[in-house]
C-alpha cells in the first residue's frame, strides 16, 4: 500500500493536467480546437505503455539489487532503463514534431483540428524524451519503495503546465504558450525525476538499522 497507493496519484496526476488543458483549449477556440488538442495528447498516452514495458522488469531488478545491498547497480540499471525510454520516446517525439500530421490527419480532415495539434506536437513533442525518462525512472523508484520524489515532480509538472499554461493563456490569449508551458511541465518532471534519483535520495532514508548495521549490508 505504501507503493501502490502513492503510485496511482502519478495517473491521476497525468488525467487531471490534460483534462484540465483540454477544458482550457475548449474555453480559448471552441470545440474543433479542444479535438485537435485531444487527439495529439493521445500520442502522450500511448508513451506510457512503451516506458511499461520497460517499467515493469525495473520494478523487479532495482528492488532485487537494493535488497541485496547492490546499491550502485540498482542505478545502473535504473539509468540504462532511462536512457532506453528516453531514446524511444525522444525518437517519437521528434518525429511527432517534424510530421505532425502523419498522426492528426488519422482521426480528422478538418483543418483547425490540423492546425491546433500540429502547433501542440512541434512544440511538445521535443520534450517527450524527458517525460519518457522521467516515467522509467518513477518505475524504478517503485522498486527502491522511494516515491516522493517522482509524486513532487508530478505535483511541479502539474503547477508549471496547468498555472503557468492558465496565466500564458491569460496574458497573450495564444495557444502556442500554452502548449509551451506544457512542453516545460514534460521537461521538468523529467529533470526533476533524475537529479533526485542522481543524488542518491533512494538511500539517505535507509540509514542504519537499530543495531547500528549499516541497511545496504544487512
């Protein structure tokens, strides 16, 4: 429960930031914009999947070589898992903003709908990489049982793509810095997830044992 429970605000996280951009959209040009907006953030979804499958073996290997006091190899292995999502999702997300509408113009002709989630891809899709790094490594803290950090990144995501998109809308009344700072958010849940993981916060609560034995050589 400890993990579990913590673990299923990440999803809600995610569902609130693109419902509550997909009710900014509607409001700022109306339903076709809010489809547009929609259909290019279900490439964003479909991330999520690809990273579980690597998510899922890093559950089970950095929780195996923290238990076994491999400290130094539960990072490795949490880093090359990293990397691997980060690539793909990266590769997918620069693709997604060189051809935008290879994907768009599967679910809709209409040119508004065209024209809205190609503006979201070019200036999101760069930024997929780090949201697919950041996930691989939220699953990996899964496996070292350390989840604040990953739940402070989604928390900090949320607050730049959502209040930071709000007062841009607000501001300028475009779009274009809206999806801007949700391109930010990716990037920052990202970052964050990975100087947290790179400075060593999955060990500093371990400590020592009652008895003074240091936890990694129990």
């Amino acid at each position: 429960m400890s993990v579990g429970a913590v673990a299923s605000l990440t999803s809600l996280q995610t569902n609130v930031t693109i419902a509550v951009t997909t009710a900014l959209v509607a409001i700022s040009g109306g339903a076709a914009t809010a489809a547009g907006y929609g259909t290019a953030a279900r490439l964003e979804y479909l991330l999520i999947p690809i990273v579980f499958g690597l998510g899922a073996p890093l559950v089970a290997l950095v929780g195996t070589n923290i238990g076994a006091g491999q400290r130094q190899r539960a990072l490795r292995v949490a880093f090359a898992g990293g990397a691997i999502a980060f690539a793909i999702t990266e590769a997918i997300g620069i693709v997604a903003a060189l051809w935008p509408w290879w994907w768009i113009t599967l679910f809709s002709a209409d040119p508004q709908v065209i024209e809205t989630g190609t503006g979201y891809l070019r200036l999101v899709g760069p930024s997929y990489g780090l949201f697919g790094l950041g996930l691989a490594l939220y699953f990996a803290s899964q496996g070292a049982g350390r989840l604040l950090w990953p739940l402070s990144a989604g928390f900090l995501r949320m607050l730049v793509a959502l209040g930071g998109g709000w007062l841009a809308l607000r501001l300028t009344g475009s779009l274009r810095w809206l999806f801007a700072a949700l391109g930010c958010g990716l990037a920052i849940y990202g970052l964050t997830i990975l100087g947290a993981v790179g400075s060593g916060v999955w060990f500093r609560s371990a400590g020592r044992s009652r008895t003074g034995t240091p936890a990694a050589t129990r």
